[in-house]
C-alpha cells in the first residue's frame, strides 16, 4: 500500500518532464484561484420581495412633493410611468399631486408601494390604506420619522413649505373622510382645508399603535426608519412583514450614525425578515455595498428627483438604468453573477 505522502514524488517526477501542478498546492492560493475564476458572463440581479420577482433590487424611495419637481407638475405620475418602463417599483408618498388612485394606474406591471404619512385621525389613516388595497399597491410603508418635519435651514431661508400653499394634498383633498371633517366645501373655503391638513398631518406612533396598523391591511407592512436590531426584532414579534433602514437621507435628523453603518445589524436581527434601504445611495456600487450588507432591496431617492426634473419620465429612466448599468458591471468585474453570489463572498470573508 502506497503512503499517501508519496503524492509529492508524483509530482516531483512529472516536473522532469516540464509538467506543473493544474491547482495550487496551499489552500489560501486555491480560494483565491477559485474566487477569481467564476463566470460571471451570464448575471441574474432579480430578487423575491413578498412573493413577487423584481427583475432588479432597486426600488424608487418615496418623496413627498416629488410631483413639484416635474416642468408639469405632475411628477408622481412620471415616476409611476418610469416604473412602469423598468419594472423599478415606486414607493409613492402620501404627499402627491395628483391621488394614489391616478398614480397606481400608471404602474403597468410593475408593483408599487404606498407610503403612510399616519394622520393623527385614524379613520383618515384607514380610508388611505383601503384606498390603496383598492387601487392596486402591493404594500403599505409606514414612516416612523416624520410625524412632525425637522429643522430644514434650506426650506426655512426661503419660508418654503409647499403644503400650506396647497399643494401635493390631493389624497388628503380626494378622501371622503377627510372632506366629511370640513366645516365647508372645500371648493368654497380652501384655507380651511389646508389648516386641517396641518392639524391632522402627523401622529406620533408607538409600539402600543403597532397592533392597530397591523389590522388595517392583509398587505405586507413595513416599518421606514428601523436602525437599530432591538427595535427590528420588536417590529418582527409585532407582526410586520419588512425593515425599512433608513434615515430619512439625513433630512429629518442630521449628523446621525450613517445608515450603511447600522445596516448590517439589522439585517441580522431581522433573519428570514425582507430589510429594504435607502439613505445616501448614489451610485451603483453604493447598491452593491448595501446588497452585500444584506439589503433585499435598494432604494435611491434624490436622484430620481434630480433626474425628473431635468427630463421628466426619460430622466428617471436614463438614471435608474445608469445605476443599474454600473451595479450590473461591478458584479461581472468582480466575478458575481448572482446577489446569493455577493452575499456568500461577504460571508467567507467574515
């Protein structure tokens, strides 16, 4: 019986006649050859989210007033129809120019989502969820950090709050529960309407609300603007169906630890638990750092709106493709054909 040692004089003896060993020897120089050596020709960035297949992990973060920055006032719509032409979904806000009910129809075969700003008036809050289980969205994002607007120097130095000259209430203005608390038409008495808005916009929510927003939808609920894991794993026991980490882009509070950084925890609180992002993505390896972090699905938001207001539905479509060009082109560089592929790789490397 040969000693397994004697594996070395095989290979000592075919060097005589100029043969080299096919693999490395040492086992760090095989994992590297194996990690290099991947074909990464044909590459798949599809994602599961709730049952559906997105042919891609971005998504399209909601903003409110978005609908301002269109040359016709109309951005909502041209976003829902950007979705439309790239089956990047659309979170749209509760802050819309023209009524959910409009902006859905434009979605095509792409799934939206319905942001909820909640109304301290939970019957307004309920007919908005019913209005969008009615026209179609496909899940409900409740925002936990904006029931009340945080110090904004840039909107403040120009007295700018587009709410209180009207605009982008049109779900607030379409809604029959709202209508029905007016005291007068709101054709005869708009300044009316606009104050109650004001009285109504923003609720304060707690963990004791969680069990009321559950009941409202058989849709998935997602909580925007979870960051830390013992909040994730209460949000989970309590019954949501995604994380949203987000930080509102530093908008509601600023200098806060970076979103990316608090990423990965709460990915790991969450388990089986979708966990959408957004905060500060810009380009397309930002969506692949936060993909291999662990993100389900990546949300970008100002610069869509940058985009929309330059060229409208074929800027954002020139934009969310630029992004997934890059995103698509780093994976094949880096030898990742698939997001599994990327996330196994972080995962070795840890």
């Amino acid at each position: 019986m040969k000693h397994f040692g004697q594996y070395q004089d095989e290979i000592y003896l075919a060097g005589l006649h100029g043969v080299v060993p096919k693999l490395p020897i040492d086992m760090v120089t095989l994992e590297k050859r194996a990690m290099e050596m991947v074909d990464s020709s044909k590459r798949d960035l599809s994602i599961e989210l709730f049952g559906m297949k997105l042919p891609t992990p971005l998504f399209m973060a909601p903003i409110g007033v978005i609908g301002l920055c269109a040359q016709d006032g109309h951005g909502d719509l041209a976003t829902a129809k950007a979705a439309a032409r790239t089956g990047v979904p659309m979170v749209a806000s509760t802050l819309t120019v023209d009524p959910l009910e409009a902006v859905a129809a434009q979605f095509g075969d792409t799934p939206g989502f319905f942001q909820l700003y909640t109304p301290t008036d939970r019957e307004l809050a309920e007919s908005f969820v019913h209005r969008a289980e009615a026209a179609g969205f496909k899940g409900i994002v409740v925002t936990l950090d904006t029931w009340i607007p945080g110090w904004r120097p840039r909107d403040l130095a120009r007295s700018s709050f587009p709410q209180l000259r009207g605009h982008c209430l049109a779900n607030y203005f379409s809604d029959p529960v709202f209508r029905s608390r007016l005291a007068k038409p709101l054709e005869q008495d708009p300044a009316s309407a606009i104050m109650l808005w004001a009285q109504v916009f923003g609720k304060m929510l707690t963990w004791a609300d969680l069990p009321w927003l559950r009941s409202l939808t058989k849709l998935p609920l997602l909580l925007k603007g979870i960051c830390h894991p013992d909040d994730v794993r209460r949000a989970v026991d309590g019954g949501v169906d995604g994380i949203y980490c987000s930080t509102h882009g530093g908008r509601q509070a600023n200098g806060g630890i970076g979103c990316l950084d608090m990423l990965p925890a709460v990915v790991e609180a969450a388990g089986k638990t979708p966990v959408l992002f957004d905060s500060g993505v810009r380009t397309g390896s930002d969506i692949v750092k936060a993909l291999a972090l662990g993100a389900t699905a990546v949300g970008i938001g100002r610069p869509y709106a940058w985009s929309l207001a330059l060229d409208g539905t074929d800027g954002i479509v020139h934009v969310l493709r630029c992004l997934l060009a890059e995103a698509d082109l780093l994976m094949a560089i880096d030898g990742y054909p698939t997001i599994a592929d990327l996330r196994s790789a972080v995962m070795m490397q840890n």
